[in-house]
C-alpha cells in the first residue's frame, strides 16, 4: 500500500546568502561527478537540497513552460527555481572543468589512496542516508537489497571500447546523467563502462566545444525525462526509494576497492594489497589506505553537521 503523498515546499530562501551557498553545494556536486563511484546525487541529498533539484528540474516541461512564460520573466524565472537552478549549474560546471585535470592525475598515480579516499565519503554518505528511511520494515529491507544487487551488477559489468562517434557520445551522456543524479551510482563509472569517460574528460579540459556540446545535449534530455520518474517516486514512494538508493550506496563500496585492476577491456580484478603491488609495481602501506578512508569519512561527516546546521 502506497504512501499518502504530502505536499511539501522544498524550496530554498531567494537570498544571496542561499545562493552562494548552493553554488558551493554545486561545486562539491561537480567534484563528486567527475570520480568514479562517488554520485552528485549522494552530495545533494547530504546538502538537502535533493528534493529541491528533483522538483525544479520536473517543472522544465513544455506544458509547465508555455504557462511560465504567460507570467512574464520576472514570474517565469520565479516559477522555474532559475536562481537555484543557475547557481548550482554554475557550481558543478566550474567544479568539472577546474577538477578534470586533477582527477586524471591522481587516478594514474595515486589511485589506491584517492580511491581509500573515495571509499570513505561513500561509507559516511550511506551512514547518512540510511536516516532518510523512518521504519526499516521488510520491504524496505527487500529494496535495500535490491540496491545492493543493481549496484554490484553494474560493478562487475566489463567496461566496453571507447566508441568516440558524436551520437554515441550522446547517447552516453542521457545515460551517465541518470546515475549522476541517483545517490548511490557515479556517472563516470557509468561513462568509464561506457569507455568515454577520459575521453570526456580530456575534450573537457581542451574545452573541444563540438565534442562538449553535443554531450551536454543528451545530458540535458536524459536528466529532463527522468527527473519526472524520480519526481513520481518520492511522492508516492519517498521511503521505499531511499530504501533502495541507500542500498545502492552501500554496494558502491566495492567499486572503490583500492586496491583493484582493471586491464584494458576487462572487468576489474579486486586483488590483495601485495597482489596489487606485484602487478603494477605500485606499493600502497595498508595504514595509508586506513588514514585516507577515515579522512574521507570525517569530510561527509563535516559538511553533514554543516549543512545540518543551516537548515
């Protein structure tokens, strides 16, 4: 039996003081974004500011906007969330493109401890997002579950050749804006199965404009058509959906082993830290691992009680 749905105003204050705070919600957004196996979507939950995005981002329909637009602009900017909307895009879009470089980096050199690092704001963030469900009955146990299952079957999926063409790269970003939005699931994992994911990165970074725009139009589509699902399932379904997101990130875990390897075309191998040492000749102390992980962890923790805090 479905929930009674509430209406609910998630709107944040039309202050600046709100939105430069939301632009900086938007940059941490971003940096999550852009690494595998961390979600925007898992950010803008800690933030609380998920329902806001999910509402503002369900308005931008072609029904909602001929109405809209019989208000004026000032009315029209008013009834979209513009300045929510504007001044988290901005965020995360300057958080992209600012982070891509650092990001290429320290996977290639660093990975096992950016991934220690990684592995610990995702343990803080499902910590966190567990307390989204009010009574942990059996069916909300089943669809944490269930979570748990997706999650791990798109962790141990085989990551596909790069496939650079302009309409797959569309295709590709409808795809990972999904996941980008869902707490639980990384975009760029999605884009690293997909086999773009430094590739968009590096037309990111060299700002190659046609390569940009054209991802950017199927994450435009993509994110439009299912903000509309997502908006239905929290009304009618608010507990059983973060039931099962919760068990999404929970499994996100095991895509940030640090210790993994990934050949080439291959699913990736989770191996010991002196099996990994013996393969890429990378050696990691397990106290080093232990250090980041828990650093991680007190950084999702920090900015909860912050963001607790304001509101």
């Amino acid at each position: 039996m479905s929930e009674v749905p509430k209406p609910a105003d998630h709107r944040s204050p039309a202050t600046l003081k709100s939105r430069v705070v939301t632009f900086l919600k938007g940059l941490a957004m971003g940096v999550a974004d852009s690494v595998p196996g961390v979600s925007g979507g898992t950010i803008a939950v800690m933030a609380g500011i998920y329902e806001e995005l999910i509402e503002s981002l369900r308005n931008l329909n072609p029904v909602t906007l001929y109405s809209y637009l019989r208000l004026g602009v000032p009315g029209f900017w008013r009834a979209m969330n513009g300045g929510f909307l504007l001044s988290l895009l901005l965020g995360i879009m300057i958080a992209l493109y600012t982070s891509a470089g650092t990001v290429l980096y320290l996977l290639e050199h660093q990975y096992p401890l950016i991934m220690a690092f990684f592995c610990g704001l995702v343990l803080a963030s499902t910590w966190f997002l567990r307390r989204q469900v009010e009574v942990w009955n059996g069916r909300i146990i089943g669809l944490f579950l269930l979570g748990v299952f997706v999650t791990l079957l798109i962790a141990l999926a085989n990551p596909l050749q790069g496939n650079f063409s302009l309409p797959y790269l569309f295709i590709c970003g409808a795809i990972a804006i999904c996941a980008m939005i869902l707490p639980g699931i990384s975009g760029a994992f999605v884009l690293l199965l997909l086999g773009v994911y430094d590739y968009v990165l590096q037309a990111l970074r060299a700002l190659e404009f046609d390569v940009i725009l054209v991802f950017a139009t199927g994450c435009a589509i993509g994110l439009l058509s299912f903000a509309h699902l997502l908006s239905w399932t929290f009304f009618y379904y608010r507990q059983q959906t973060y039931g099962f997101l919760t068990g999404m990130l929970a499994a996100s875990v095991l895509v940030l082993w640090p210790w993994k390897f990934t050949p080439e075309g291959a699913a990736g191998q989770f191996l010991s830290p002196a099996a990994y040492a013996a393969v890429t000749g990378q050696n990691v102390s397990v106290p080093a691992v232990l250090v980041l992980v828990a650093i991680g962890f007190a950084v999702v923790a920090l900015f909860e009680r912050i963001t607790r805090v304001e509101h």
